[in-house]
C-alpha cells in the first residue's frame, strides 16, 4: 500500500491515476473515511465487498448532479428536489435508467449518490469527471477506521493507496430514498 499526504503536491494525480488503473483507495470525505475506486471498476468493487465482508450496494461520490442527472428516473420536481439535498453533502438513493451506471453496485433499480464537501476530494472528483464508489472504511458491521493508522493497520495489505488527511470522525451523511413522488430520510 502507498500512503500519501493530502498536501503532497502529487496527491491529485496519485489519486487520480490510481482510478485508471482500478485501484482500491482510502481517501478523506467531509464525514469519514470513505473507500473506493473507478464506477466501471467490477474486480475493484469485489474486492472492497470483500473487505468489508459483505455483498450489498455501493453509493458513488460525483464532483456533480449532472454526472448523472439524465440517468435518474425521476420527473423535473423530485429531480430539484434531490439536487437540493445533495447541497449539504446529504446522500440519496433514487431509481435510476438500469444499464447507465454499473448495475453491480445498484439494488432494486436504485443507486446511491452524493457530492462530499471535502474540498480534496471535490479537487479529485472535478479532475477525474467520473463517478468513484463510496463506502466506508470498516468491516460490516464495525465502527468506521478514523485514523490513516488504524487503515494502514486493519487493510493496509487490502487496499493499493491511503490519501493521509489525519484524523476524521464526523457524522455519516444523512440519507434519503426516494420513490415516485415520495421522499423520506432513512438516516
């Protein structure tokens, strides 16, 4: 595993050639750690199921909406709606057109999406111009890892690259679902 300090001059173009080359990386966000690698990246999202001892849906992190505006199935008023919640770093979960984004990280034709707040990782997202998965950096089940060293420790043999941002325990995102003309906070 490489580990990189987020104010390394290189650490953008570290990160951002990781995901070409679908690599697992754990990174900062706004709330905690998050772990990740390239949408497209099927072998890259087994092996983080894998380390996280699970087998369920991943959201994804956008530097924006219209990323994936046109691949929500939602009418004009939920999709204001939900650009609206993704202001303040909020998750939501809506249906999507199945086959526009990777399937393998969707449940019941919904895909999780947010945009962090963390300017690094708003830095990564805008260079990139692609969605990256999101998950937190933990076994099911377990508190999320706070510290690069408690990463390094637990998965540092699991995961190609650490962005070092020092520590981070926020509050995880709130998430919303939403379904036809229904939404509703599910955290």
């Amino acid at each position: 595993m490489k580990r990189i300090k987020i104010d390394d001059p290189n650490s953008l173009e570290i990160f951002v050639k990781a995901l070409r080359n679908n690599q697992i990386i754990a990174y900062p966000t706004d709330t905690i750690y998050g772990l990740g690698t390239d949408i497209n990246n099927n072998k890259g999202i087994d092996r983080i199921n894998l380390i996280k001892m699970r087998k369920q849906p991943m959201s994804i992190a956008l530097g924006s909406f219209d990323i994936i505006k046109n691949k929500i199935n939602a009418d004009e008023s939920m999709l204001l709606k939900i650009e609206e919640i993704l202001k303040d770093g909020s998750t939501c979960i809506a249906p999507y057109n199945p086959g526009s984004l990777n399937d393998k990280i969707a449940k019941d034709g919904k895909i999780g999406f947010r945009i962090p707040k963390h300017n690094y990782l708003k830095s990564v997202l805008r260079l990139y111009q692609k969605p990256i998965t999101t998950t937190s950096v933990n076994k099911t089940g377990s508190v999320p890892l706070y510290t690069p060293n408690e990463i390094e420790e637990k998965f540092g043999d699991k995961i190609d690259l650490l962005i070092d941002d020092g520590r981070i325990k926020n509050y995880p995102s709130k998430i919303f679902m939403f379904d036809g003309d229904e939404v509703k906070q599910v955290r």
